[in-house]
C-alpha cells in the first residue's frame, strides 16, 4: 500500500490511440501523476481514417484533440513528442528533441505502420493509410488522378489515371475498393466533360484466396460478391511483385496504374525494439499473459505492438489492452497481484459501400443492408464525442440521399 509521505508514482502512457486513451481514462482517480505522450495532438478514431481518405468526412470528424479529452483529469498531463527510445535500465523515454520523462510505470501504446514487407521503395508509389496525413495524401491522388485523366487526350495514358489498384483485402482494402467504386459511379456522374467517370477501374488485388482473410469463408464470399456488384474488380491468389510510378507488376502480369493503395500489411512500432524483450516476426512484442514485459513488471504493452495469441489487431481489443493494463498497475501501486488479461471478442465488422458490409457476431452473421445499418450506428455511437457524432450522422444522412461527398478538397497539387 503507499504510504501517504511516499512520492506520487509517475505513470507514462505512450501513445493515445485507442488503447492509451482507455489506459489513460481509467487512470482518472488514481493517487498518481499521469503523463500522455504522443507525437500529435490529437486522438484519431482509425476506424473512418478511410472516410477522410475518401472525402466522405473532414479530418475534424474523427480527430479530438487530446488535451480536451483528458482536461478533467486533474492528475494528469500531456505532452507533445516524437518518442526515440526507451531506457529501460534508467526507467526513462527518450525524446527526439533531447527531452525525457522518467516513470515508475510505462504503457507503450504506439501501435503500428505499414510494412511492404522488405521492399520499402514502394513506399513513395503506393501510400499506406494509418495517419490523418496518409488520409489526405491518399484523397489528393485520387481526386488529382480524375483531374489528370480530364486533361489528357491520349486514351491509353487517360486509361492508366482512371485504374485505381488497392492492395491487399483486408477490411482497409475493402473499405477504400468499394468506396472508390461509389465515388466513379455515383459522386463524380455528370462531373467532368472529356470522359465518364463511370468508366474508371478499381481493381482490388488479394494474395490469399478470398477478401476478408480472418472472417468466416461465407462472409468472405459475401464481401467479394457485393463489391462486384459495386463495380470492383477483385483479384486473388496473385501476389504483387513490383510497384511503380506507372503501375503494378504481379509476376509476368502488369497493370497500368497511376494510383495504387497499400493495404496489405503492418509493420510494429520500432519503439518494441528498444524494450529489449522477445518479438514476434511483424515486431509485436511478446508479453506476459498481465501484458507486462518479460523481466520488467514494470512495462505494460497494448495494442497493435503486444503479441497476444487469439486477439486481433482492431480497435476493441486496444480499449481492452488499455484498460486491463491501467487495472494491472492500480493493483500493483496497492500491493495486489495483477491478473491476467482476457479478451473479449464483440465480432468484426466491414463495411463495402452504401447498405453493404459483412458482420461476425460469432453464431449471428449479417451481410447487406442489415450489417451496414450495424456498422452505420456502432461507428457513430463510439465516436470520441457528441459534436463528432453529429456532425458525422449529418455528412453520412445527406450522402446518404444525394451520393455527394463535399469534402472533395485538394490541398497538395503535384502537377
């Protein structure tokens, strides 16, 4: 138990996604002093990062700033700060500026970036989307690609701007294929005057052999036929080889393309590294089942960076990490054993389109219409506050009825 002369105990949370935004919460009546570090001022709800990057929303929509999150909590404070390394022998983080906090207790929150698996020369060519800068660096190429394809008189060339490629079909690359297919058909109709956007290609290509890899086969297949239906292209079992500034090569194949997603794999963060404890091949640390640190009771790590068999890398299971591993750090400032942590699986949902998605509630699966008004309210009811709550449920009513997307701005211009 601590003593009441004793010195407050200083617990540092890297990173405020969504699992050290739940540790933080959790932490609000502890006798302790709370330091949130992260590299932006603001919490992102990634799940509708696709919406941004697709002009269905403005960045605000799915962004609070941390600081007004966190302002009732008196006992705790919060700084601004690309993270370096971690000192685990001096219990200290490391910033880039030189800067360092020292704690008595960590939580390494710092999730994850994309991964091309080695061939990180693809990068420039084929943006992943993780930030709220990946976001809007994806919807400037695609806008500026349908602009370009105005402007050019060569049908090849005009061809090559109007093939949008996605990599990788997990739920982003669903996500993005099925809402690109939406904007060309629906949002831009009538728009440009040199060609029909209507004829644009969006090709989803897979390495596995169906969509949705982790969901049920039926699900997957259900997906597949939906986003067919939206006018996606969807290919599988080919693996990408080579991406460029003018397309995308699977073995002896090749595809002209002047826009290509990256969708198809994550990388940890690098911060994993710096504890000095076992990783798994994508860098995931590999935790104690109380989510600490092997050799270090002291380190809780959460979210996509924790290795944790049978718990996916989505937004639910973070909040869980989070939360369980504040719990594990309550019990031990008052002299109790920390418990193991149990994840609790809620299901799985992916959207396609308008009134399509797929949903895995374990025994009850839901497709269409169904599992899209399932995804539709379960976005808004967990979005960070009421003000983005309703300004989301206002852009989705009215695109809703018209098809428009108004946030069709372009801030960074290539050309």
């Amino acid at each position: 138990m601590t003593q009441p002369d004793a010195p407050i105990p200083r617990i540092v949370i890297l990173g405020c996604g969504f699992g050290g935004l739940w540790a933080a919460q959790h932490l609000r009546k502890a006798h302790a002093k709370v330091t949130v570090v992260d590299r932006t001022n603001y919490h992102l709800f990634t799940p509708l990062l696709y919406q941004v990057a697709t002009a269905g929303l403005s960045a605000p929509d799915i962004a609070g700033p941390i600081r007004h999150i966190l302002a009732d909590q008196r006992n705790t404070t919060v700084l601004m700060g690309n993270v370096e390394s971690i000192d685990v022998a001096a219990r200290k983080v490391k910033l880039a500026d030189g800067g360092e906090v020292e704690y008595d207790s960590l939580i390494v929150a710092t999730g994850a970036t994309h991964s091309y698996f080695g061939h990180d020369a693809w990068a420039p060519y084929a943006p992943g989307l993780k930030t709220l800068d990946d976001a809007l660096e994806i919807r400037s190429r695609v806008l500026l690609a349908f602009e370009r394809a105005e402007r050019e008189g060569d049908a090849a060339k005009r061809a090559a701007w109007l093939t949008f490629v996605v990599v990788g079909a997990g739920a982003t690359g669903v996500e993005l294929a099925g809402t690109l297919a939406e904007i060309a058909r629906q949002t831009l109709k009538g728009e440009f005057r040199n060609y029909d956007p209507r004829n644009a290609r969006v090709v989803l290509v897979e390495g596995a052999d169906r969509v949705l890899p982790p969901y049920p086969p039926e699900l997957s297949e259900k997906a597949r036929i939906q986003l067919e239906r939206l006018g996606v292209t969807v290919w599988l079992g080919k693996r990408v080889t080579g991406v460029d500034a003018e397309g995308v090569t699977m073995g002896d194949e090749r595809l002209e393309s002047k826009t290509v997603l990256w969708a198809a794999g994550v990388a940890s963060s690098p911060l994993g590294a710096s504890l000095g404890a076992p990783l798994d091949r994508t860098g995931r640390v590999k935790v104690e089942p109380d989510l600490s640190v092997p050799g270090h009771e002291e380190i809780f790590v959460v979210g996509d960076l924790a290795a944790v068999e049978g718990v996916p890398g989505i937004a639910p299971a973070a909040k869980q990490m989070g939360r369980h591993a504040a719990k594990n750090i309550l019990a031990r400032l008052a002299g109790r054993a920390t418990q193991p942590f149990r994840y609790r699986d809620y299901g799985q949902l992916a959207t396609i389109g308008r009134k399509s998605a797929v949903a895995d509630f374990g025994r009850v699966k839901l497709w269409g219409f169904p599992a899209w008004f399932v995804w539709l309210w379960a976005h808004i009811y967990f979005l960070i506050n009421f003000r983005n709550r309703l300004a989301v449920m206002i852009d989705w009513a009215w695109s809703y009825w018209t098809f428009q997307r108004y946030s069709r701005i372009v801030t960074k211009r290539t050309w």
